[in-house]
C-alpha cells in the first residue's frame, strides 16, 4: 500500500474514534501552514526538511506532494531535505531512498 493510502487510513480511523481531536489539530494545520511571512512553498520544504529530520516515512510523503502542489522543483525539494542531513548526518542521508521513491510519483 502506498503511503499516502496509508496516511488517509489512519486519518480517517482517528476522525471515527477522535474526531474532535483531529477536527482541532486539523485546524492549528491550516492556519500554521497558511500564507504569511513565509509563501507556502517555503513552508512545506521546511516541513519536507523536518520530515526527512524525522526520519518519518509518511511525514517524507506527505510533505513531498505537498511541496510539489505548492510548485517547489525537483531540485528545491532535495536542497531543502540535504538541511536535515546537515543536522543529522548519515541517518538523514539514508532517507533519500524513501524521498527518490516519493519523487517518482512527481517528476
């Protein structure tokens, strides 16, 4: 399965269990991720670049369409993941593989 299938599982077990807790971190999303100081684009590669710091698969896929959607290139997208490599080190690095996979889907 796919992880972005995987995600919209997930997501759709907790509105059925938590609703009103996903409703609410939902929410505190939208507004964090909305236009201000900083355009969308730059928001979701810092999210990809906190994802890959993460070392979170489905953070990494998420925030690889999203970056995408927002219009970011191939190249921003991997400039803004090697910023989590700068601080993590090789760990980070390995997650390239789940970022190249995620790429293919976009590029």
């Amino acid at each position: 399965m796919d992880r972005l299938e995987q995600i919209n599982q997930s997501l759709a077990q907790l509105m059925k269990d938590l609703p009103e807790d996903l409703k609410s971190f939902s929410n505190f999303i939208q507004v964090a991720e909305a236009e201000g100081s900083l355009e969308s684009k730059t928001k979701h590669l810092i999210l990809l670049a906190l994802g890959m710091e993460a070392q979170c698969e489905w953070c990494i896929a998420l925030h690889t369409k999203d970056a995408v959607a927002a219009g970011a290139s191939k190249q921003e997208i991997l400039e803004a993941a090697m910023m989590s490599v700068v601080m993590g080190g090789g760990p980070k690095l390995m997650h390239f593989e789940v970022l190249y996979e995620e790429l293919k889907k976009y590029f």
